[in-house]
C-alpha cells in the first residue's frame, strides 16, 4: 500500500487504461467505507454502473484513493495525486462543490465535472443528490473524454437520469470563433496577482482566435449561501439510512435500541460532516421557508445562467484561489471559501473542466474554468483541448 492508492487486486495489465476510484464508489467484494466511520467494515455487494462500464471496456482499476468523510471538502483526498504520480491514467472522485476541479488545479492536472444525469450515480455513496456527480482528474484531456464515453449513457437503476442520448464527448468538435464570457462579480473578488493571473489566462484564449467578453451576474454572490442551505438539508436526509444495524460502527450501549442508535450515529461521522447534517436539520424543522427560499433562488441561478448563454458559448473563471487551505479546513465556511468558483457548475448542473497551464508562471497558476450549458459537454472539452494545444505552441517558441 502507497500513500496515494489502496490496491484493490494485483499490479499488472498495464497495456489497459488504469483507473482509480474513491470508497465510495461500489467495487463488488470491495471495503467501501466513503471515508466514515458510519459505513465501517461494510463490503459492497455489487459493482456500481461506472465499475461495469469500466470493466466492459477494458479498465484495469488499479484501487481506491483515500478521500474526504463521504466526499465532501478534499482533506486528506489523495485522486489527484494518484493522477499525478503516474499510478493511474484517469482518478474518479466525487464531484459536491466542485472536488475534481479544484483538487486538479492545485496539481497541474485537467479536472472535469460532467453534465448532472449523463453518468449513473448508481452504486456511489455520497452526501448532496442533486449536485453530486462522478468527477474525472487526469493528464490529459484525451483520457477524460474517453473516460466519460466509457461510463455515461441512461441507467434506469438512477432514477436521476433522464432517458436520452448521452451529449456529444469528443473534443473534436469545431470551435472556431467561439466566444467565452467571464463575470465583473468574479473578477472582483480576485486579488492583485490572481487577477494577473486570470487575465493572462484570457490573452491565451485570445490568441487562440477566442472572443471574450464581460458579462454581470447579480446572483453570484448568492451561490455559496444557496448551496450550502439545500445541500446541508440534503445531507441531513441522506445520512438517516446510517442506524448502525446492519453495517457501521455501533456504540455500545447497555440501555435499548434507540439509545445505541443515537450514540451510534453521534460517534459514526466527523465533525464537519456532522455539523452540516445538524445545519440541515435545522432548516428541515426550525426555518423550512429559508430551505424554500434557496430552492428558489436556485432555480434563478439557472435561468439567469441560461440567459448568459444567449450572449457567449461558454463562462470561464478561475478554478480556485491562490492558497486554499485544504487540510485546515476546521468549519463549513472554511470549505465553502475554498470552493467559491467551482460551486457554481454544481448548482446549475452543467459541464465544467479546469484547464492548468495556463497562467504567466506556475506559482499562480489558479486554473482556467470552462463551464458550458447543460448537455454540451463536448463544446467545454473541445475548448479545453484548443487552449491545450495554444499552451503547447506558446511553450515551443
């Protein structure tokens, strides 16, 4: 065992595609905890869709990465380092607020989040239903387009999944003369050498025969409260199914049932987690108008977000801040500053992927965000690989 990867089988066909995939992402006679003490010891009796698809088409999985209580936040996450250290070709994580694309950032690394319903939560344990979905870091752009080829299309065992043709994933599609808009409200919010960083990152795009224009979002300023209210409800929702029955660590108790119950679930999650399904609780029970509230501002966001597609092909900002503190992450606020511009493409449920490289020197390199309209998960990877390519020239001169 490595510090990056939990060998699930043997070493060895390496002329196959390597995959790794986090604990909670079902592999059949596989120990799959998520990271928490709440699924301890359980073994998963049945391969997830994205396990079978992998396995249909020739993956090798190379084993489990280590990963945050239930996929939330990245401390101690180690998907990107395993991408990163050459011991897999393409690392699958959760994908919440936005995990893979800033865990790829931090890594010179491509970070995708795919279109929420094009591939099958089926046989993921997560935390938030409606935006989580199955990230992708790699290398390179080319392995996650095959990846996601590999693993989407309808699964009627997730009853998320709309019953469609899976969007166009080949990053051959034309991009010529596309226009990408950034927002004044994200800009604001960057400092002196992040903005410096950001706009050399739009001169790239620029010269690679790419428009850019400057769009408003009064809303943006709202995402983080947003998604913290709905996603903390549904945490609190989808930790219920945790009683310590059947699997999970179990309290000893000398009283009766609900007593080892309660303990149980006190002592089964860590304290973020546990802080947030609390928060959860208080808006199911004490201020359900505020939960309402944010389900409506939510679905603003999306329209507002469809009205900014009128207007450019794809949104761009930057992946991350210049330092996120992701192992001193002791609160929820801690978490959700870290994930400031990710978030966003969770809300909204369209493709997003970060692109490295492309920043005046590596030092503040922030990552360069594409988000796309839902469903048009070919047009953020095709531009990916045309700033790809420009970034590549620029470094043979």
């Amino acid at each position: 065992m490595n510090p990056d990867i939990r060998d699930g089988e043997e070493d060895g066909l390496f002329s196959k595609p390597v995959a790794s995939l986090q604990p909670n992402m079902s592999v059949k006679g596989w120990l799959c905890d998520a990271g928490s003490a709440a699924l301890e010891n359980y073994v998963a009796l049945e391969d997830a869709t994205v396990t079978e698809r992998l396995k249909e088409e020739g993956f090798f999985i190379k084993g489990f990465t280590r990963m945050s209580e239930l996929g939330f936040g990245l401390r101690g996450d180690t998907a990107a380092g395993a991408a990163c250290g050459g011991k897999a070709e393409i690392a699958f994580m959760t994908d919440t607020l936005g995990e893979s694309r800033v865990s790829a950032s931090l890594k010179g690394l491509f970070g995708y989040k795919p279109s929420y319903g094009v591939v099958s939560r089926y046989g993921l344990i997560g935390l938030v239903p409606s935006m989580e979905c199955y990230g992708m870091v790699s290398s390179s752009i080319e392995n996650i387009s095959k990846a996601v080829r590999t693993t989407s299309g309808f699964d009627s065992r997730d009853p998320s999944m709309p019953d469609e043709t899976p969007p166009d994933f080949n990053i051959t599609m034309d991009m010529r003369n596309p226009t990408v808009g950034f927002l004044s409200q994200c800009m604001a919010l960057l400092d002196e050498e992040e903005t410096e960083a950001f706009t050399a990152a739009l001169d790239t795009a620029r010269e690679a025969g790419i428009g850019v224009v400057e769009l408003g979002f009064d809303d943006f300023s709202l995402m983080a409260n947003v998604h913290n209210v709905i996603g903390s409800v549904e945490a609190s929702s989808s930790g219920g199914k945790y009683d310590s029955v059947r699997y999970g660590h179990r309290a000893k108790s000398d009283n009766n049932w609900n007593d080892m119950y309660i303990k149980s679930r006190s002592e089964s999650f860590g304290s973020i987690v546990k802080a947030y399904m609390l928060q959860g609780g208080y808006f199911q029970y004490k201020a359900y108008s505020d939960f309402e509230s944010a389900c409506r501002i939510r679905a603003r966001i999306i329209q507002k977000t469809n009205r900014l597609f009128e207007k450019a092909d794809i949104i761009v900002m930057p992946s991350r801040g210049r330092n996120p503190s992701i192992d001193l992450q002791d609160s929820i606020s801690d978490i959700y500053e870290t994930f400031t511009f990710s978030l966003y493409a969770n809300l909204t449920g369209g493709p997003a992927v970060s692109v490295p490289g492309l920043a005046i020197a590596e030092d503040t390199d922030i990552g360069f965000q594409i988000l796309g309209p839902i469903r048009e998960d070919g047009r953020v990877l095709s531009l990916a690989s045309v700033l790809t390519a420009t970034i590549n020239r620029k470094g043979r001169r």
